[in-house]
C-alpha cells in the first residue's frame, strides 16, 4: 500500500509512515511492536533524548506516542538505510507512504 502525501521532508514521509503503520497492526490486533527505522533523528525524537525543532513535526511525534501507548509493549530499532526493504528515493521531493504486512505474523 502506498499513497502520496505531499511535499516535505524524508522525516515529515518516516513519521507518517510509522503512523500508518501502526495504525494498521492495531486493527490487526498487535498488542507488541517493533519499530524498524533508518533516521536515527527521528528515533531520538521520539525517545526524548533529541529535541524536536520543526514545529510541524511535534503533533506528528505526539500522535505516534499516543499510538504507540496502545501497546502492551514496544520498541524502536535503528537500521541502517542500506538494510531497509523499502528506500524510496521519491521521498524527497513528495511524501510517499509505503506499508508492507506479513500476514503471516499474529
């Protein structure tokens, strides 16, 4: 699945994306989850330990903390751009949303 979202930045697509994803193994009934990201930024965003400088991205981190509360547990693993199954380079210049689903995973 995959849907353009505008313009914006590489962090501006990774946030929507995690969203959406996590919005998507809700509705499949996870109740743990593990967050794969290549943005090291946006990790440490979302930890605490950086913080966020672009206004617009704040409501984005706060809705994927409110999200990511719907879990019994959950975690965020850093991977390196290389390993990730899905590099978009159309992220630039438009947001690109692109969800895979095992769904033979419960």
């Amino acid at each position: 699945m995959s849907s353009f979202l505008g313009h914006g930045t590489n962090n501006t697509a990774e946030y929507y994306a995690a969203i959406a994803g996590l919005r998507r193994a809700i509705e499949h009934g996870q109740d743990e989850i593990e967050l794969r990201m290549d943005s090291q930024l946006m990790i440490k965003q979302l930890t605490g330990e950086f913080q966020i400088k672009k206004a617009e991205l704040k409501p984005l981190r706060n809705e994927l903390l409110t999200l990511l509360g719907q879990y019994k547990k959950w975690s965020v693993t850093h991977i390196r751009r290389q390993q990730n199954s899905f590099h978009n380079p159309r992220s630039k210049p438009s947001l690109y949303v692109s969800l895979e689903w095992d769904h033979g995973t419960t």
